[in-house]
C-alpha cells in the first residue's frame, strides 16, 4: 500500500509498545497527507487498534464499480453513501460481529471475485490462498502475490538499513 501497490492496507498495533500512540501516529499525519493517504480506525480496544490506510480516491473509485458495489449493497451499504460513510458502517460491522466482515475485502483493494466467490463458498472450495483466497484469475493473482512480498521484503530491509518511514512511502 505504501508502495502505491494497493489502495488499501490493515495494520494492527499494540498500543503498549509506544509512549503515546496517538501523539506518534499524529506526527505521521502531514507525511501521510503529502502522500496522498488516509488513515480510519476501524477497531480499537484497550490494547490493540487496528487501523486502514488507504488512498481515497482509489478506494471511492474501487468501491463504486459494479461487482463491488453489488456486494456492499447485499451487506447493507447504500448506493448513495459517501466513503466516509462506507468506512463508518464498516466499523459498526465489526463491532457488532467481533469478527471481519466479508466485504473488508473490497476495502483492501481485493478482487471482488474473490470476495464474491469468498462469501458463495464460505471461505472453502478456493484455486489458491496468499494474501486473501483466490477463487478468480488464479495465474494473475498469483504474480500480484509475488509484487507483493518482494515488495515487503524490500520495504523492511531498507527500513532494517536506516531509511525513514517517510522515505519509504510514495506518493501515487
């Protein structure tokens, strides 16, 4: 996500680990900006919050297309709600289900095939599992798969190198 590869991205944080998360992840917020990328939590308890990074504009523009917007709209979204709201909703989701729901999927730039094909076959019956199950166009998702992790591994060598986080994150 941050390398431009992907409109969206959950990370997970143990708020223990740092003197003032909010402060920390606050000092961040202009680099993100600058960057083109938002940051919503989606789930925050005592110890843990998970929160989505995610570029507007890809996310609003993925969300809306037909596939996509046919499966928010089975689980509950409307067609003529903002992203803001989509997020919102999102969040009341998973409060309410203590579990991820389906459609978070479309939220993290996944194929709505495969979230479509997630939800028909409940998580079963699928070509090939990596980042998500595939359960369409197996041979393409899997070189995506691939940009993916080299694209991780680069991101956390030149981190273990001394690059700043700011550094590393495009602007797309």
């Amino acid at each position: 996500m941050f390398r431009g590869l992907k409109g969206g991205s959950l990370l997970s944080f143990r708020k223990s680990r740092f003197r003032d998360f909010d402060r920390l992840l606050a000092s961040y917020g202009p680099c993100f900006r600058c960057k083109g990328i938002s940051v919503f939590r989606v789930t925050e308890g005592e110890e843990y919050v998970l929160l989505l990074f995610y570029r507007r504009h890809v996310l609003e523009r993925n969300l809306k297309r037909g596939l996509a917007r046919k499966i928010l709209q089975q689980c509950g979204y409307r067609e003529e709600d903002t992203l803001d709201q989509m997020l919102a909703r999102l969040q009341a989701r998973m409060r309410l289900q203590k579990t991820f729901p389906h459609e978070i999927g479309l939220f993290l730039d996944y194929p709505p095939e495969d979230v479509e094909g997630f939800i028909a076959h409940r998580g079963r019956k699928f070509c090939c599992s990596g980042y998500w199950k595939v359960y369409a166009n197996e041979a393409q998702t899997r070189k995506l798969f691939e940009q993916y992790t080299d694209c991780t591994q680069e991101f956390c060598q030149q981190l273990e190198r001394g690059a700043s986080f700011q550094e590393l994150i495009l602007a797309v």
